[in-house]
C-alpha cells in the first residue's frame, strides 16, 4: 500500500486559501514543500492545479481530480475520483496529497501522515478550510518551530503527525 501523506499550511482557524490562493507567503514553507513532494506523487483537486503559477510541478508525478473526465490539465494525469487515482498508483509510491478543501476531506480517512505548515497568525479573508486534527486520532511526531523574520512576516511550525 502506498504511504499518503496531506500536506497543507493552515493558519490559527485552519484555513487554507481565499479566491484559490494561498493566504501567506512563506517561502520556507515552499521549499519544504519542494523538498518533500520532488521525486513523489502529487494529487491535487481541478481548482488547485489551475491555481499553480506554471501548471504541473516539475519532477513529481502530478494528478488531477476532476468531476468532469473530459477535463485536460497538461503534465498531469486526471481521474474523476481520489479512489481511482490511487488505484493507479505503485504500492511503493510515497503520495501527497496537496489540496485543496474537497481533497483533503476525502483524504483525511486513508491519510497516514499529516505535514502541516502551523501559521501563527489569522488571515483576514478565507474561503477554503483544512478539517480539525482530531487529536484522538492523529498524534504529533515533530515540531520545528520557526520565528519571524525578514521573509517571512509571522512565526510558524512545521508539524508532522502520524496516525495513531
């Protein structure tokens, strides 16, 4: 079976996104996030990967998950559902799971890790939310924490949870 892991930054009220973009620029987090998607697979709803600045992400396998099958995204391969996406997937293929909203809730369930960006702060508009870490279920394996700075305008923590 494949090792999926969400991986996602939320800030104090779990929220993700507003109008399809992400709500802090944190460019640690992005090259976290480069770190650990590059060489993997990447599954990511319609809406996310229309919001990428320059379509599929280089060297990672990019999915697609769209209602509609007719729909096209260049670099990437589309399945109209998570279930048939990972049906297509190697057993020794590390899986992330990259967003957005709709995504993540299905993956919650079969999700075996969790890389969560921790961003200290509120943003002032969202849309789009990450569903609660039910601390029943998932336990905290690390925390790097990191103040703010020049780069990055508020403190944040990658966390790592697994499931218990």
């Amino acid at each position: 079976m494949s090792k999926i892991s969400i991986i996602v930054a939320v800030d104090h009220n779990m929220a993700i996104g507003f109008q399809n973009k992400l709500l802090f620029w944190l460019p640690n987090d992005l090259k976290r996030f480069k770190a650990l998607t590059t060489g993997n697979t990447i599954i990511m709803g319609r809406k996310t990967f229309e919001s990428l600045p320059k379509g599929a992400l280089p060297n990672r396998r990019n999915i697609v998950l769209s209602s509609n099958p007719k729909t096209e995204c260049p670099g990437a391969e589309v399945f109209t559902s998570l279930e048939d996406a990972l049906k297509q997937c190697r057993a020794d293929e590390k899986i992330y799971i990259m967003g957005g909203e709709s995504v993540y809730r299905q993956a919650m369930p079969i999700a075996d890790e969790l890389c969560l960006t921790e961003i200290d702060a509120s943003a002032p508009q969202a849309d789009a939310f990450f569903p609660t870490v039910d601390a029943g279920i998932w336990q905290e394996k690390s925390r790097e924490v990191h103040p703010s700075d020049e780069k990055h305008l508020c403190p944040y923590a990658f966390v790592n949870y697994v499931r218990k």
